[in-house]
C-alpha cells in the first residue's frame, strides 16, 4: 500500500479538485493506496468536504485534529497515522503537482528509500516570497552541518523504514527535510516544476515561514553559535594593528586614540572568545536534549553457511544460531524421519 499525506487548512476551494487529480494520477501506477488528510483546525467547510469525499472514496482516510497546531503538527499527525509501506507528503495547494506520484512511485520501486522532490523552476505571486526562498536556500546551503538538497521543501516520497526512523526523534522543533536528509538511506531525486497555488491565499504567515527558516538553520549547523570564534579573531587582529599604529610618530591625541581602540578591540575580542567557548558547550547540550541516535543501521548482511545433511545442503546465516547444535538439530530431524520411514 502506498500513502500519501496532505495536511489541510481552510482549503474548501481545492479539496474536490485535489482529490480527483490524485485519483487520476494513482490510476494504473498502485493497486492499492490511501489518502490521509489532516484537517489541522479548518474554519471553514474543509472537515465536512472531507468527511463527504471520504463517505464515496473509500482510499480517503480523515484525520481531525483537536485544534490548529501549525504544518509540522499537521504532518506529523499525518506520517503516525499512515499505513503504507511507502508514504508520500505534499501539501494540498496544488504546488507539488499529483502527476509527479508516479515517477517517486516508480524511483521508490527501483529501490530507492528516500525520494526527494526538487523544484527545477518555481512559479510564486508572491514577490517577496520568490525572493526570499532562493535566498534561504542559499544561507542554508552555506551553513548546513549536512548535506541537504536545495530547493526541495516536504513533496518527497520515504520508505516505510525511513519514515520509522524519522518518527523515532523526538524533537520538537523539526525541519523535516533536514531530517530527511539526516537519516540518510538510498536516496533519489525527482524535479519537478513548482506551480503557484491553484487557487485561495497561502495559509502559513511570514512570522511562521522566518520560525520554520530558523528551525531549519538551529536544528542541522552550530556555525552560528561558532560566529563567536570568528569574530574574536576578526578584533583581535585588529587591537594589534590599533597597538601597533600607537609606535608610528604622530600626535599624542593619535597616539591615546590608537591605544584605546586596540583596548576596546582585545576586550571585545576576549568577550567574542567566551561567547565562543560557551556556545560550543550550548550545542553539546542541544545534541544529548534532542537524543538523536549516533547512528541507524539500513540493513543487515550476513555471510552464509553451507550446513551438509543427509538430505542435502542449506544455508544458514551466521549468527542466528551455533553451526555445530543447528547441525545436530539438524541430523536429529533426519533420525526421525528415517524411524517414520
């Protein structure tokens, strides 16, 4: 079964029209497949078009929320409640386009654990928006502790393994992208162009998209909390050069004022290096408050034994169990069907 997650909120314009196109995109590329929409707090007449969609399609699956709790909440709502042994999320404006399902589909079943959506262009209305996006992907991109793919947002595709291991963490503020990309796994790309919403105004305020960049930076680099260290080398080359310009002759005021800047500078500088020190300490307890496994094992190879019986040979793995009592377990079975022969 494959599922696909679509946080809703106040989407009463598109929610027939969405559904319909996944419908159509899903026809022929899964036999079975459902649609979990989460309904995180709707005010207007989203719950009921779901409940009506859900009571003649019997792959929609509701998820009502008990109040707005924000996209990420929505998500993770979504991503508990799923069955599938794939689950594909996208948002439900139409800008991560149905007709995409079955190429991640497709990724996914040439094995694929992890296949991302990256936008190859984007269409957006909104000026600022469409100025601001490449230029967060940039930032992040130069300050990413991990190698995150640029311009992908949540439209991804995950394998039931990578989406137990992503679940697995507990934090709470999460960029799940960076998450995505943590957790590694066999990873594949789709692009895809990105459309401007089909209809409506965008749900997620400016404040809720600088909180989610925020989240996205703190959450996979310590660059900022090490700017400290730069900036600590940045004044006290300079408090040399102020010291050193006191030796060249000039006026005594020149000379006082080159002192004192060169003071200021090294005091300023040793406060950056505290700064410093304490932020690298900060990080250490943000990794053991967050309780991210130090790693996550993908799969298990073992080596084979060829185990001789009278019968014939078997293969048996090493590990599960000791050669020389699976071999007698082995000639004890062999014994006994011979004395029923």
């Amino acid at each position: 079964m494959i599922s696909i997650v679509i946080p809703i909120y106040n989407e009463e314009e598109l929610i027939e029209q969405l559904n319909e196109a996944l419908a159509s995109a899903l026809k022929g590329a899964v036999d079975d497949y459902e649609i979990v929409y989460v309904n995180d707090g709707s005010t207007d007449s989203s719950l009921e078009l779901l409940r009506g969609l859900q009571a003649v399609d019997s792959h929609v699956v509701v998820v009502e929320l008990s109040r707005n709790w924000g996209h990420m909440g929505a998500i993770n709502a979504g991503l508990q409640t799923a069955r599938g042994r794939a689950i594909i999320l996208m948002d439900g404006d139409f800008q991560d386009p149905p007709e995409v399902l079955p190429r991640m589909i497709d990724a996914w079943r040439k094995g694929a654990e992890v296949v991302v959506g990256v936008r190859r262009t984007r269409q957006e209305s909104r000026k600022l928006l469409a100025f601001l996006f490449p230029l967060f992907y940039r930032v992040l991109g130069s300050l990413s502790d991990y190698p995150i793919p640029l311009n992908a947002g949540i439209f991804s595709l995950m394998d039931r393994k990578a989406l137990d291991s992503v679940l697995a963490m507990r934090e709470k503020n999460r960029y799940l992208p960076g998450l995505r990309a943590w957790v590694g796994y066999k990873n594949a790309i789709v692009y895809y162009d990105r459309q401007d919403r089909l209809g409506g105004e965008g749900k997620l305020s400016f404040i809720s998209r600088i909180k989610y960049a925020m989240d996205a930076i703190t959450s996979f680099s310590y660059k900022p909390l090490r700017l400290s260290f730069g900036l600590f080398g940045f004044t006290t080359c300079f408090a040399f050069l102020m010291a050193l310009c006191m030796f060249i002759p000039s006026s005594t005021v020149a000379t006082a004022a080159f002192g004192l800047a060169s003071a200021v500078f090294f005091v300023g500088g040793l406060v950056m290096l505290s700064l410093g020190i304490l932020g690298e300490y900060i990080g250490r307890i943000y990794d053991e408050v967050r309780n991210r496994p130090l790693s996550l094992i993908s799969h298990v190879h073992r080596p084979q034994v060829m185990i001789e019986t009278e019968t014939g040979t078997i293969e048996v793995p090493v590990g599960s169990y000791g050669v020389a009592g699976g071999l007698a377990a082995i000639q004890a079975v062999n014994y006994q069907e011979q004395d029923a022969a």
